[in-house]
C-alpha cells in the first residue's frame, strides 16, 4: 500500500511539473511599446532607469528589434540615452 501512495505522489509531481512547463511555454510577450512608458524619465534626462522601467524593458525585450524597423519609435527606442538605460537594467541591446 505504502508503494502504491508512494507512486502516485510522484505521478502526482511528474503531473504538476509538466503542467506548469507547459503553462510557462504558452505565455507570450505581447509587443506594445507603451509598456516601455515607466522608461521616458530615464531616455529623456540622465536619471537612472527604475526598477519597473527595467522590468519593462525585460519584458519586451523579444519587441525592441521590432520597435526599431518602426519609423515612429525608431529614435526613441535607439537613442543613445536608451541604449543607456537597457545597458543599465542589464538588458543588451538588440542586433536586428
């Protein structure tokens, strides 16, 4: 008796494991340059990103190559302060 419970605890995790693989696999980024809003402090002036701003950033990492072939966000999303800010919240900036 004690193996059968024994064997479906680990059936049981094994269950749980590849459920939560498989949530974590569907998620997806969705590309929306106005999550990068909590960043325009730090682009504009010298003040150094916040917290959020590099959690934005992170977050929309697979976007920036995207956000750099628009026209519209090209200049904000590569200047050089931007390229201050990823850099700061450790965030490489992207070879498109």
């Amino acid at each position: 008796m004690k193996a059968l419970s024994c064997n479906t605890a680990c059936a049981v995790l094994v269950l749980v494991l590849l459920t939560a693989e498989a949530v974590q696999v569907s998620v997806a980024v969705t590309c929306n340059a106005v999550q990068l809003s909590p960043c325009a402090g730090a682009i504009s002036s010298s003040k150094p990103p916040s917290k959020l701003c590099c959690s934005k950033i992170r977050e929309q990492k697979p976007c920036l190559c995207q956000y750099i072939k628009n026209p519209s966000l090209r200049q904000f999303v590569s200047s050089p302060n931007a390229r201050k800010v990823a850099s700061t919240c450790g965030v490489p900036f992207p070879k498109c």
